[in-house]
C-alpha cells in the first residue's frame, strides 16, 4: 500500500472524522480526560479493552543467524489479545484511509512527518536489558502490521551469548523498515541498540523515520493526566489495567536467574511486560491521531 500524500490525508480525515467519532465499532471514550487529582480511567468502564495474559510457558522458535543461535516468539496480536481484531480494524481505517480524527494542521510536525510515512514498513519498538549503561539486552520486542494482522515479535537471548545474534537480526530487520515508533526510545532503546551493535561489531542503520511516543503523550495528555507514563496510559488512555506483569527493576535479575535455572517460568512474565509495552505504544498512537 503506497503512503498517502499530506494533502489526500487531510481530505479524508475531514471526511472521515465525523464518521469515525460516532461509529459503533470503537470503544465509548468519555469527552473529557479526569483532572490530574482523579484515579479514574479515561474511557468508561464498558469499554474495557480486556486483559492481555502472559503466555504459559515460552512459546518460539530457535533462530540461526551468522553468530549463533536465539529464541524467536512470533505471534498474531489477536492469539493473545481479545479485542486484537477490532484494534486492527480501527488501525487501518486511520492509517489505510487516512480517517485521522484531528486537524493535522493541530499536530506536532514530528507527528504531521509519521503521517505520511508508509505505514507497513514501520514497527514499534521496546527492549529489555541487564542494565542502564554498558550491559546486555537481551529481549527485543517489535510489532508491524502484515497483511491484515498485527504481528509481534520477540527475540529472547537464552544466555548471555546470544546477544549478539539477536542483534544481528533485528537490524537485519530494521534495513527493511522505514520508521520506528517507540516510547522513550530516542533516549534509550535506539542508542542502547546501536552501541550494542558497535560492542559485538554488528553492522546497523539509523532508522529513516524515529517517532518517540514519550514526547506526543506528554503534549497530548500532560495537562489532564498525573504523568504520562506508559503504564499510566495504558489504564487510563486506554483503559486495560495490567496482570501476570513484573516492575521493571525486578527485570535485571529475572534474567540472569532465568540463564542460571533455563526455567522458562522465571522469564515468561518479562515477555510478557515487553508484550504489553509494545502493543500499548501502538494503542495510544492510534487514540492519539483519533483525536482521543
């Protein structure tokens, strides 16, 4: 599917928009967001989006690149996710058909620019590693639309040696890719990945298109919500409280005890935490060029 000029998305937004925020396929959002001191959710409670449970136990495949050996987890959104199906619909309709539900003119060029990038040669990125700052990853999560699915993928190093092969297929991965999507990425995920790559002398390419999802949240929701973290809003954005998760400080030490044990319990809720981060990303884009 060719991308959209800047001009054809703006007709079919206008006559899209109307259509899009009155149709009976998307989730009931309350018109205004609860004041910074409320606890209750963005969209009202009947249109939960549904728990996304951890998998139980590691599903995958075993990869071979040049180096080595890792576990690839490859899974159809809707295989883990109830209301995957009407997620994927109402991504098209924005992304194939340009139903945008907000003036471009009212959005950061950075966002205007995601507009017309072409939308199935993007993912939506997060990691999970040893550390802050020279330490390994070793879980690279990703998720593009293929077809009419959504599909995620999740490269896991089994042991502290297969990072490097991980590394080699993802940036195999991202010569074949136009933009990436992440939440905080400009400051960790991308550089952490590159200098990675320098480590184990992986060749890399800097993505064409980098749109970090951090910064649209904060313009879009920091006056209305207590912080515009990921988690938050996820329950309150789009309105699907978590469980089966793991705090993200506990994540170091699970996987060195998961290489330690091989006991694929000790990791499968980490998975499970990088799954939800990325599908998340991808929602709160979405409610966000919906006009939500």
């Amino acid at each position: 599917m060719p991308k959209l000029s800047k001009e054809s998305l703006r007709r079919l937004g206008e006559l899209n928009r109307s259509r899009l925020k009155s149709s009976a396929g998307r989730p009931a959002v309350h018109r205004g967001i609860p004041n910074r001191g409320m606890a209750g959710p963005v969209i009202s409670s009947d249109a939960s989006q549904g728990f996304i449970d951890p998998p139980e136990d590691l599903p995958g495949q075993e990869v071979q690149t040049d180096s080595g050996k890792f576990l690839l987890i490859r899974r159809d959104l809707s295989d883990i996710w109830q209301a995957a199906e009407r997620f994927v619909a109402h991504y098209r309709l924005v992304f194939e058909r340009g139903a945008i539900g907000v003036d471009l003119d009212s959005l950061h060029p950075d966002l205007r620019e995601f507009c017309e990038v072409d939308h199935r040669r993007l993912i939506y990125l997060d990691i999970e590693t040893c550390g802050l700052s020279a330490a390994p990853v070793f879980l690279v999560g990703f998720q593009y639309l293929k077809g009419s699915q959504m599909v995620l993928e999740q490269l896991l190093a089994r042991d502290y040696s297969e990072e490097r092969p991980i590394l080699e297929y993802f940036w195999g991965r991202m010569a074949d890719c136009d933009a990436v999507v992440t939440f905080n990425g400009k400051s960790f995920d991308v550089p952490f990945l590159k200098d990675r790559a320098v480590y184990h002398g992986v060749p890399f390419a800097e993505p064409g298109f980098h749109l970090d999802l951090l910064h649209e949240a904060r313009r879009r929701y920091r006056a209305e919500l207590p912080n515009c973290k990921l988690q938050t809003l996820e329950a309150r954005v789009c309105g699907r409280l978590r469980r089966g998760d793991i705090s993200g400080g506990l994540i170091p030490k699970a996987y060195h005890d998961f290489v330690n044990t091989k006991d694929s319990q000790v990791i499968r809720n980490v998975v499970h935490h990088n799954a939800l981060d990325v599908v998340t990303m991808s929602e709160v884009l979405l409610r966000i060029l919906s006009g939500l």
